[in-house]
C-alpha cells in the first residue's frame, strides 16, 4: 500500500493559460481549508480567502460532515470553491492531504476553519514567491486573539533548527506557504499526527531547505476553548514529544528526553523563579510582530 505520506502529488492539468500576461509569473495557491463543525467560525474564514482578491487562486473545502449548519454555509459559496465537499473523513490531516492530492496549485498551504487570512496575504505571498523560485517555504506572523475577536499577541520568527527541536515551533501555521516542490521532495503530511503534522513536515522540509521568515502578518488566528490545541492540551503536548525525540540529534536527545520533568517543574516553580526562568526561554509570543 502507498505511503500516505509520500503518496506522488498529482500533476497539474496541461493547457494554455488565459491568465493576463501582467499575472504569468505569479504562482497559482491552493488553498485547503480543513473543517468539521466549525459553524461559528467558518464562514469568516472562507470570506477572508475568498475576499483575497488574488487572481491565481484555488479553493479547496473538506469538511468532515459537520451536523452544525457548515455545510450550508459552505454551500452558499460553492460557486467560488474550486471543490468541496461534506462527508466522513480521517481526521484534519488526511483532510489536508486530501485537498493537496486534489490541487493543481505552485504553492499549497491550509487555513483551518478558525482562522483567517488578513488582506493582502496572497497577493503579497503570490508576488515573494514569483521572486524567489527557488524558495520552498515562506512564512510570516499571526496575530492571535480570542473568540470576541480581541487581541492577545503575536507569534512568529525567524527559522531555528535548536528552537523547533528544544522549545517551539518557530512557524505559525495559517501564515506558512510551501512549494509544491517541497512537498513532492519530502512527502505529505503524517496522518499519524492530529496536532504536530506541521511541526513534522517543517522539520523535513528543513532538511534540504530552511523556511524563510518574512515581517509581515499574514493571519489571524483564534484562541478559543474547543480548539483541540486547547481542549486535548495533554495529547497534543505527547505527540510533540515524540516529533521531537523523532528529529533530535547529537546532544539535543538528552535534552529532549528531559523535556517533560523541566516543564512540570517549570510549573511548579515559585512565582518569582518562573518568572526568571521564563525570561531565560525563547520568547513564544510577542507584543509587537518581529522583524526578518
């Protein structure tokens, strides 16, 4: 049985373009939005991608056959969908693997039902990858806020193999952009992940080529309390472990395999020495975005 991670990419669809010559250069971005009753948020999220303005854009829907008004909501756009459909899946991330099997795009990512593009983002990710052909990955900040929509702060930064591995994963999801070329390199997602299948492919995808860190914020992403991320904290802390023991080498293994008595007594340090301990850890978020 095929991989499904490392399953081939399917190729694009021969013809001449009828694209603008003033457009030829940019990349067509396919764009998987993976969904299962979400309602609430969903519609937000396909307005911010669909309000992009792009011109060389594909739109992908999987939604898992949410049973709370999702598929209406999808339905009223279908017309400016590339695909989508409602019905049982495997999970977020065959979801994903299956919308990029489907696409034809130059540069794939995903944009999860509770996020949202902030405008401008294709455009400006169309036109730095036109730029840069031989780049594989391009990302930028999030900003993150709460379900009222309300600022909590910014995460994003410049690639560092030592962070990924010891600390943090140094790419916000919603504001990553991979070439198609990488992902035929390294493989699809793991559908063995629920919550770390990023944090995995940006490690593979590291391998050959680093992920390059541009200041700008590209999205919004909520912080709200049925996320999984927040809901199934503990789970997703565990397979993070593991992707991390996965890819450690050489003197990081011990301290990975460390990582989870430094943490529980991080949470349990006296006010005052976690506060000191806190300033002597990479910084996960931040006031104002970070600079390239």
């Amino acid at each position: 049985m095929e991989s499904p991670v490392y399953a081939a990419l399917p190729t694009r669809a021969a013809g001449a373009s009828t694209i603008p010559d003033v457009q030829e250069t940019l990349p067509l971005i396919s764009v998987i939005t993976p969904s299962y009753n979400q309602a609430r948020f969903l519609e937000r999220t396909i307005t911010s991608v669909l309000g992009q303005g792009y011109p060389k854009l594909e739109y992908i829907v999987m939604d898992g056959g949410s049973t709370d008004g999702s598929r209406e909501i999808i339905e009223r756009y279908a017309d400016r969908i590339a695909y989508w459909q409602s019905e049982p899946d495997g999970g977020q991330t065959a979801a994903i693997n299956a919308g990029w099997r489907r696409a034809r795009g130059d540069v794939l990512c995903w944009l999860n039902s509770d996020d949202e593009y902030l405008p401008g983002t294709l455009s400006f990710v169309g036109d730095y990858m036109a730029q840069h052909p031989q780049l594989w990955v391009a990302y930028g900040s999030w900003e993150a806020v709460d379900e009222q929509g309300r600022h909590l702060n910014y995460a994003g930064r410049p690639f560092s193999r030592s962070v990924m591995v010891l600390s943090q994963n140094c790419i916000p999801q919603p504001s990553s952009f991979i070439r198609r070329e990488a992902i035929e390199a390294v493989g699809f997602l793991d559908e063995r992940l629920h919550y770390t299948m990023d944090l995995d492919l940006f490690m593979r995808i590291a391998a050959h080529q680093e992920p390059k860190f541009v200041s700008r914020v590209m999205s919004r992403a909520t912080f709200h309390s049925e996320a999984k991320t927040v809901k199934l904290r503990d789970a997703m802390a565990e397979e993070r472990f593991a992707v991390r023991r996965r890819y450690a080498r050489w003197y990081e293994l011990p301290l990975v395999l460390l990582q989870p008595v430094a943490s529980w007594l991080y949470h349990h340090l006296p006010g005052p020495l976690m506060r000191i301990a806190a300033r002597i850890r990479p910084a996960r978020t931040f006031s104002t975005p970070l600079d390239s």
